[in-house]
C-alpha cells in the first residue's frame, strides 16, 4: 500500500512527457491577464524575428554584390551604440510616464528605416547606413519593453516566459534568415533586386509586428503616471548617475558586462568577413554560419535556459554564458589553421562553435535586455532606469568597440587576430562572474532573482 501511494504521489508532483512536451509549445502556466500578454508578445516577437532574419543579411549582400569594404561592417554596431547611449536619458525620462509609446513610436521609425534601404540599393555605404539606422531606433525600445515585461508577468516565472519568447523568435529567425539567403543566392546576377524586394517585404511586416505589440495592456498604475512627455534632461541624467554611485553591487554588474560586451564587439561584425573572405562561405554558407544555427542551437536551448535562471544565481548564469561565447571565438579563430592539416575542419570548428554559442545566446539575451537588472533594481519607476543604464553601457562599448575594429580593419588586422583577443576577453569576463558568485554567497546575499525581489 505504501509503495502504492508513493507511486500516485509522484505521478501527481512529477510532470509527464506528455505534460512537458505541451510545455514546450504553449509556454508556461500565467494567470489570464499575463497569459494575454503572453500572446501578443510572442505574436511580436515572431514577426520581428522575421524582419531581422531577412534584415541582418545586409552585410553579406552589401559584401558581394555591393563590394563593401570590411571597414563598413562595424557601421550598424556604431549606430546601434549611439540608440543605447541615448537609453541613459530615456530609462529616467519613460520612469514616470507609460511605457507603450518608448515602444510603439521608435519601432514605426524602425521600419521606415528599412523601408528606405530598399532605395539604397546599389550603393553600399548608405545601403548600411540606413540599416544602421533601423537597428538605431529598435534598440531604443528596449528599455521600455523590460518595463513592461516586468509590470505584466510573475516574478517566479519572468525566465522561462522570455526563454520561450526568445525559443520561437529564433525558429522563425533561422527559418527567414535562410530562405532570405538562399532566394539570393538563387538570384544570382539579380540579387540586388531580390534584396530589394524583401526589405520592402519585411519593412511592412515590421510595422506590423509593433502595431501587434501595442494590443499588449500595460499593468500601469495610472493615477501616478504622468501624461506629458516633456523632457527634462538634467534632472533625468542626474537620476541615473545617483543610480551608479548609489549601488555597489550593480557597479560590479556593470563592469562584467562591459568586459563581456567591448570583447564581442571588437570581432563580431568581423565575422561576416571572416567567413566570406577567410573562409571563403557563399551566402546561405556565411548565413547559416553567422545567424542560422546559433538561431537553431537557441531554439532548442532557450527554454530550458530560461528556467534555469529563474532557479540560478545570475552570477552563474552569467560564468557559464560567457565561457560558451568566448569558446565559439576561439574555435572560429582555429579553423584557417586545423583546415590546413585536416579539410573538414574547414565545417566542423565553425560549426560547434556556432552551436556552443546558440546554446547561450537565449540566455545571455534574457539576462542583457530582460530580466539581468531585476536582480538590482528595486520594484518600480527604478526598473527602466537601470535598465537605461544597461542599455547605455551596451551602447558605450558598441561604439568604442566598433571604431576600434574599423580603424584596425582599416590598418589590415587579421580577422584571426579579432577573434582571439575578443574570445579571450569573454572568457575573462565569465572568470570575472564566478568571483563576484563567491562573493555574493559570502556575503548572504538573494540566491536568485525571486528571492531578492521577494525582499520588498
């Protein structure tokens, strides 16, 4: 009989096959208002995968058929930069006010941006200019919509909700970014004009995807929210200083994750390079390589790296993210060397490079841009104003970064050499993590996100 009731007691407690297998496809278990939420935000998220998978393409066209110099390549991080830094004065500004229109207004002046690249085609430089541009004013939604995810979903499940928005916006990211690359390269002679066609295509779809944002409720609280949107510069940047001298903690924060993100950086927009003119990939080569099956790996990845962080400390997360990432730079920085000796390894090193990275990026994406400063920021207006911070930091490093990378492109540095130092100083930053984990278990500080929210 005791051996009965244990059988029925584990099989009410532990889930089923069947149970985590619709899981995985209907998302987590939220109360009707988050749930609702839930719908819209994952309607938006796939959509704007979509735009991106076709849209970050631009480099390998701009590469091949626009003859671009690699000196070009790091334009749209330099751009994307110049939208986080402006972040700093947007997380205080949107703090007391509503959070949708820091969405909805940058988003439609997103895809006019790439709506107008189809117009550039032809002429590299303003043909990424204005992709730079796009990228420009996507960013600087970011903030606001951290805000909202933190307002509209439970605090115990805020990982694993953005781990399956990320899960299925990186299949319909892998799925776009390959169709798009394999039309172009089917085009042949007339890939100028299949570019054109589908940024036209896709710049609509992207409006599209922000209007479906918009359906989202916000759980503001009205009555303290102010209706103007009169700006007040000093005041606001003032605010967020007072953040940074304030918080010990979410200094160190910041630290790690500029070692993190100036080492990225200074190789990534090189990789489209790398791969096209080192290795010499075509297009649905240099784009399964570059995005597709780190979008793949992410699919498959993500969720369950959502609900881990939900149970780990973000020190951790962050260590074994980090580790994954710089790894992939290494490998890649290999390749030229072991094809040398041993042809396949021409495909083998980028590939579990790619896959290692893909396996992370979910989570180094949750914990960037959605739910990493919840482990410092107090409940409330403070949510958008760290998270600005995080967002001007990402913009301070892509720009410093990124000129570095285009003047030493420029002076002829080996692709190899970018990876190595980048992928080393990643590793270094995944080291950092673990030092700042044993100092906070020394210290007794919240294991988790839900435990140190759960002190207010």
């Amino acid at each position: 009989m005791l051996k009965h009731n244990l059988r029925i007691k584990n099989s009410t407690n532990m889930p089923t096959f069947e149970t985590k297998l619709r899981a995985f496809f209907t998302g987590p278990d939220l109360p009707a208002d988050a749930r609702r939420t839930f719908r819209f935000h994952v309607a938006y998220a796939i959509l704007d995968a979509v735009v991106g998978g076709v849209l970050l393409n631009a480099p390998i066209v701009a590469l091949r058929a626009m003859q671009a110099d690699s000196w070009q390549l790091p334009i749209r991080e330099v751009f994307s930069g110049v939208g986080m830094l402006a972040a700093l004065y947007l997380g205080s500004w949107m703090a007391p006010r509503r959070k949708m229109p820091f969405v909805f207004i940058p988003g439609l002046l997103a895809g006019a941006s790439s709506l107008a690249m189809a117009f550039a085609v032809g002429d590299s430089f303003w043909f990424l200019m204005l992709f730079s541009l796009g990228a420009m004013f996507e960013i600087i939604t970011r903030p606001a919509i951290t805000a909202i995810v933190r307002l509209n979903y439970p605090v115990a499940a805020r990982g694993h909700v953005t781990g399956c928005v990320r899960q299925w916006s990186s299949l319909a990211f892998l799925a776009s970014n390959l169709t798009a690359a394999y039309l172009l390269q089917r085009a042949g002679g007339s890939a100028l004009h299949m570019a054109r066609m589908q940024i036209v295509f896709v710049a609509l779809l992207g409006t599209a995807a922000f209007f479906c944002f918009r359906q989202i409720r916000v759980n503001d609280n009205v009555e303290k929210l102010r209706r103007d949107l009169r700006p007040e510069f000093l005041k606001n940047v003032t605010e967020a200083a007072l953040v940074v001298a304030r918080d010990g903690r979410f200094r160190r924060y910041l630290f790690g994750c500029f070692l993190d993100n100036f080492s990225q950086m200074l190789y990534f927009p090189l990789i489209w390079a790398f791969l096209s003119k080192t290795l010499e990939y075509d297009y649905v080569g240099c784009a399964a390589m570059m995005h597709a099956i780190p979008a793949l790996a992410a699919f498959v990845a993500t969720g369950m790296i959502g609900r881990w962080i939900d149970r780990t400390n973000p020190w951790v997360s962050w260590a074994w993210i980090r580790f994954a990432w710089g790894f992939d730079a290494l490998l890649l920085a290999a390749t030229p060397f072991a094809a040398g000796y041993l042809p396949p390894m021409l495909f083998v090193l980028p590939l579990l490079g790619r896959l290692l990275r893909g396996s992370v990026q979910g989570g180094w994406w949750i914990l960037w841009w959605q739910i990493g400063v919840t482990n410092f920021a107090p409940p409330g207006k403070d949510t958008s104003r760290y998270t600005g911070l995080m967002v001007f930091l990402n913009g301070f490093t892509k720009v410093a970064a990124s000129l570095l990378a285009m003047v030493l492109a420029g002076l002829a540095m080996s692709p190899v050499a970018f990876l190595v130092v980048g992928g080393a100083g990643v590793i270094l930053s995944g080291v950092y993590s673990l030092t700042q984990a044993a100092r906070e278990r020394r210290e007794n500080r919240p294991r988790t996100i839900a435990e140190f929210e759960s002190q207010f």
